[in-house]
C-alpha cells in the first residue's frame, strides 16, 4: 500500500500562533480564561484546561483583573472595550490574516461601503468580522443565498471566510455583481488554507482511500472532507485514532491523509503509528517515517528557501517546511529604509533566507532575508566591476561629498563629482531616487565600493547621439524637450542632441520672443529642416501646416461670403483686414466707398471692425481681395467733401494753366492702375 502525506496537514500558523499565546501566558501566571474555544481541537482544548486555562463563552463571566485570550478568530471591538471597561486584561492571539480582515472591513464601512461576507454566519470568525463594520454587513455561505439579496445600491465590498473554499468564493462574487453595480472583491481566503485545499484534492484524485484527521466542529476540516469527498468516494473524517474505519492493506493500493489547520501533531502521529502497525509488511514508507520525513533539518548559518505565510507591523512569518514557522524581524527584510510589510511582502511568495538561530529560545527560527540579498550583492557587483556593466539601486542616505546608494544591500559610495554631467548644486535632491550607477572602484576585503551615475549618463547620451545622427533626415518629426532660451530662437534636445528652432519657425504667427511660446522643460513637436552632421547643426521647426492660416483656405472662404474682420493696417492704396488670428484681406481703395475718396484713412482707422465682400481667393499667391461698397460703402461726411474740395481748389486752379487737362472719363480708370501698381509692388515686398 502506497502511502501519500499531505505536507500541509496539521496546525496553520494561526493555530500554532494562539496556542504559543497560550502558553506563553501560562508562564505569566494569573487567572486565565480564552473567550470559547481557543482552537477547534478537543484534544488541545483540554490540554489547556489541564494547565490551568479556562473557558468563558462572554467577557462579563471573567473575573476582574484577570486575562482573557482572544482565540484566532477574533472578535468583535465591542469585546475589547468591555473588557477594558472592567479592568480586564485581553491578550490578543487573532490569527494576523483575520487581523488584516478586520482592518479592511472597519475602513471600508467609514467610506461608505456595503460590506457582504462570504461564510458561514453562525462562525466566531465570521460573527467578529461583522464586528468591525457595526454587524451590518449582509452574509452568505453559498451563491444561492448571495441571490436571495435585494439589489445594493452604492458600492460594496466582498471579503471571504479565510477557510472558504475557491469554488464557493467565486459563485458567490458573481452573484453579488448582479445585486451591485460597483463591487470590490478583497481575496481573504488564507493562502495556507487554499494551499491545504489544492493538495487535498491533489492527493485524494489519485487515492483508493482518504483520511482527513481533525475535530467535525472545524470548519477548515469539513471543507477538506468536503473536498477529497468528491474525488475518493471512500473518503473518512476522523477526530482520533479511535475512528480509524477498517482498512485492509492489501486491498488498498493508494491510501492519502491531510489534517486540518487546528489538528495537533500529536493527533496525526497517533493516527500515523496506527496506520504503521496496518501497514508492517508490504507499506512503502511508515506514517511515521513519512511524517518525519516530511520535515527538513535547519542548521544556523544556512541559506533555505520558504514561502511567506503572513506578516505583522514587525514581522515576516515564512513556512520553512520545519516544525516551526520562521521569522523574519521586518529590519532584517530589506535595507530600503521606507520598507513596509504591508506594501512590501506578498503572501504565498517564495524567498531566500539565512538561517540566523534554529532555536532563539522560544521554539523561533530567526532569519534574515537582507543577509542573503547582501551575500548574492556582493557576488553581482564584483561580477559588475569586472565586465563593466551597470548596477542599480536606491540613495539612501547623504553624506559630505557624496551620497550611499543601496544595491541590494551593499552600501555603494558615488561623489557628488560623479553625480550628474553637470555640477549639483543640492545632492540632496537624489534622496530614495532610484539610481543607476557603474562600480568603478572596489575592495571586497574592506566592503569599499564606489560608483558613478555620471559614466552612465555619458555612455548613454554617445548612444542617443548615435542613434539620432544614424537616422535623423529632412522632414522627420520628433517629440523634444526644451533645454534653453534665447532672443534668437529655443534649443531642443530630441534624444540626446540639440537642434535650433529660429524664432520665425516657431509660429505662423508673428513671436517677439520664444518665451512667449515655450519654457525650459516643456515637450514639443519638431520638424527637421535640414542638418550639418559634421557640424553637429540642427535646424528645427515647430510650424504645423495644417496651423497655417493659408492652409486649404479656399475650402474655407469662397467668392461672395460676407466676412467681418478688423483693420489693422492702413496704406495710400487700400486697407488691410483681419479675417481670423494670421489671415489678412486686402480692401482697395476703389472697393471702399462708392464716391472718390483721396486716400484710406479719410473714411477708416485701425481697430475699427467692418463687413466685406470676398471678390477673389488665390490660395498660391496668399491673396484675399475684399470689397466693403459691396455690403456697406464708406462714404466721406458732407462736410469732410466740401473741405477738401475747397483745399484743392487752388491747386487745380494752377494746374489747368500749366498742365493739359486729363479727360474725366480716363481719370478714374488711371487711378485705379495706379493703385493696383503700388499695391502689387507692396505685396512684393
């Protein structure tokens, strides 16, 4: 007969925890009671009492001044208060992840959340959860009573029994999205129970028979029997060896066993050493030898591996395989100064640890993560120094001269000089940057390192120039950065070389200056208008075609519309118009009144808005010609006409005596080729 031992079976780190509490307290002394049962275990329970801790089902059963255990599944804070109210001591043993439930549920219920549980109702670890949230929250153990709910409005927050299985958490949370628009789903199963449960059903899938050991009023047992129950139909839950069903060795190829998380060692051991006496002569390995086995040897000074089981504001809690759990004290985690467990430490994680005591004379075993990232360090930063690659790492403290820089752990110096290209004026702005540096001087022996950001920077920058002079070509658009001003234009770095955009290719517009655009620091668009490469010149430009005014503009204006603009500029053969910000119309002379008028100015002035008619639209040449006297003439004032006739009066009185008198019918038509003239050699210019 094949015999399989589940490695999870047994007491979980909750359980372990509480009854170290347990007997911890006991050394103390005094009168002790646990608020019910301390673990789900008769056998353990009863150890307890024969040592002298009793049982109390409410905290007003305790007598004042004594101490009340608070079991692993924790309790509501109305049971802290009370107790606290009548001078009673708590001595807390809540198992850390149900601690971390409770924690979640308080701060979601103040944000305004719905808080639903998904478990049994009826369980303490339940009925203290619910706790947390003033017992408002709405509970269900099954999808089908997660229907039942009326629709939630609001948001609303799904947190999970630690011993619920994944299957029933799942249903439960599906359901519930069709009750809330807005859920939040916090995974609280514990990663050890879940872990307990896939090799459970692991083990019973290829087993002719099933053993599942622990107490029937244990949750966490009933959800294995539950589970292996569907995969071996000979599937037993047994309390003691005494409930051992009759097995017949030879007619049994596969025989599994698990335990639940409150089951003592001594309990499977005995049921082990029954099993044994079965099993003498043809078993493949003995329940005891199997149990045994399953447990390694620790040796201080070692390096293991384990997987993280839980955490608190002070500790990492690590599952070795070893008959107790490991601890790491949160200062020996990381070197980083801002770590914290709760940000930086996943449950159910695998790490590397330094066996720093087996036994720390309390049962503990010590351990050092930091030891271990130190000692691989060391080996990657020699490795680094030899060929030259970069490392990088966190500055974690200033000093005179220069800043430390944790790689991994080990303390690398890099000089302010070697900092940045340029000189610093505050080092101080590196603190807790990640940075990445080249070691460029080391002394194992003597754990001195020294480092320079400054190489990398530079080696980088060469790289970048590379690539932009190996690819850089007429038209090509890059996205830049601002590095410096100047009266004549801006400077732009587009990977690591910087090009020139003149203050004319900065705008269609017309730009005094390029502060008026841009700043130091700001991200543009550029365009490459041509390049030196032996000259390391860029000629850059920020203009768009499709920001051109005159872009595509006989889509937008045609002959005929009426447009309405401002005069901005005055000349002895017209008026120019603002259209749009850029985009300006030409008004001759002729189109501005219906009568003659000596020059523009007598009937307009700038700033002043008017209406005009579109008479022509050359996008090529840029030219919009307007008319006003086509919408709305400009005629001069009486008073204005009868003045300067009056002043000319004189003047062509002389003429006429000197001058050969110019029909009038050719007057008219001589001013205006005049006017187009000049305007012509205007638009030239």
């Amino acid at each position: 007969m094949k015999i399989i031992l589940a490695k999870t079976a047994g007491f979980c780190f909750g359980v372990n925890n509480a009854i170290r509490i347990a007997e911890e307290t006991l050394e103390k002394g005094g009168i002790i009671n646990t608020l019910g049962a301390l673990i789900h275990n008769d056998q353990a329970v009863n150890d307890l009492k024969e040592k002298g801790i009793g049982i109390i089902s409410a905290i007003s059963e305790a007598p004042e001044g004594s101490k009340v255990i608070i079991r692993a599944h924790g309790a509501a804070p109305g049971i802290y208060r009370e107790a606290e109210d009548r001078n009673i001591e708590i001595v807390d043993a809540t198992c850390p992840y149900i601690k971390k439930i409770h924690k979640m549920v308080e701060k979601m219920h103040k944000d305004g959340y719905t808080i639903v549980i998904a478990g049994d109702r009826n369980h303490p670890e339940i009925i203290g959860i619910n706790g947390w949230c003033g017992n408002s929250a709405l509970i269900a153990n099954t999808p089908e009573e997660a229907e039942a709910f009326e629709p939630i409005d609001g948001k609303c927050c799904l947190v999970a029994q630690t011993t619920l299985t994944r299957e029933r958490f799942d249903g439960i949370y599906e359901k519930l999205k069709e009750k809330c628009k807005s859920v939040v789903k916090f995974d609280t199963i514990c990663s050890a129970t879940a872990s307990r449960q896939e090799e459970a059903e692991k083990i019973a899938r290829v087993s002719d028979v099933m053993l599942v050991i622990g107490s029937r009023k244990s949750s966490n047992t009933r959800k294995l029997f539950e589970i292996c129950s569907k995969y071996c139909k000979k599937t037993y839950l047994i309390e003691t060896y005494g409930d051992l069903p009759p097995i017949n060795p030879e007619e049994v190829q596969t025989l599994g066993i698990t335990a639940g998380a409150s089951t003592p060692e001594r309990t499977i051991k005995e049921v082990i050493e029954k099993m044994d006496e079965l099993n003498k002569q043809e078993k493949e390995m003995s329940f005891a030898e199997a149990f045994e086995n399953s447990m390694v040897t620790l040796r201080n000074g070692e390096i293991v591996k384990g997987r993280i089981i839980g955490y608190n504001n002070t500790e990492i809690f690590v599952d070795l395989g070893y008959k107790s759990d490991g601890i790491i004290p949160v200062e020996e985690y990381s070197d980083d100064p801002d770590f914290r467990p709760e940000t930086g430490v996943n449950i159910g994680d695998e790490v590397e640890v330094f066996i720093v005591r087996v036994n720390d004379g309390e049962g503990n075993v010590m351990l050092s993560k930091k030891r271990v990232d130190a000692m691989r360090s060391l080996d990657m930063i020699e490795e680094a120094y030899k060929n030259k690659t970069p490392v990088t790492g966190k500055v974690v403290e200033v000093t005179n001269g220069g800043v430390i820089v944790s790689v991994n752990g080990v303390r690398v110096f890099v000089p302010a000089s070697q900092l940045a290209e340029r000189y610093v004026k505050d080092i101080n702005e590196f603190l807790k940057q990640t940075v990445t540096i080249k070691i460029i001087e080391m002394n194992r022996q003597k754990r001195k390192f020294v480092g320079s950001r400054r190489i990398v920077l530079a080696e980088a920058r060469e790289e970048q120039e590379k690539q932009v002079w190996s690819n850089i070509e007429v038209g090509k658009r890059y996205t830049g950065t601002v590095k410096s001003l100047t009266d004549f234009g801006a400077f732009i770095d587009i990977g690591g070389v910087d090009g020139l955009v003149h203050v004319s290719e900065m705008s269609w517009l017309k730009v005094k200056h390029p502060s008026e655009l841009v700043k130091v620091g700001d991200k543009v668009e550029v365009t490459v208008l041509e390049f030196d490469a032996e000259k390391k010149r860029i000629s850059l430009s920020m203009k768009k075609e499709e920001d051109n005014p005159w872009y595509r503009v006989s889509d937008k204006y045609k002959v005929g519309d009426i447009v309405k603009g401002t005069v901005v500029r005055l000349v002895p053969f017209g008026a120019f118009i603002e259209i749009e910000k850029g985009l300006d119309g030409l008004v001759h002379i002729s189109q501005i009144s219906n009568v003659r008028i000596a020059k523009p100015g007598d009937v307009l002035k700038t700033g002043q808005v008017v209406e005009a008619k579109i008479i022509e639209v050359n996008e090529e040449a840029k030219r919009i010609s307007l008319s006003i006297k086509e919408v709305n003439p400009i005629d001069p004032e009486p008073e204005a006409k009868e003045q300067k006739a009056a002043e000319k009066a004189p003047e062509e009185a002389q003429k006429a005596g000197t001058e050969e008198e110019i029909p009038n019918e050719h007057k008219e038509e001589l001013s205006n080729t005049i006017g187009d003239i000049i305007g012509s050699l205007d638009e030239i210019k």
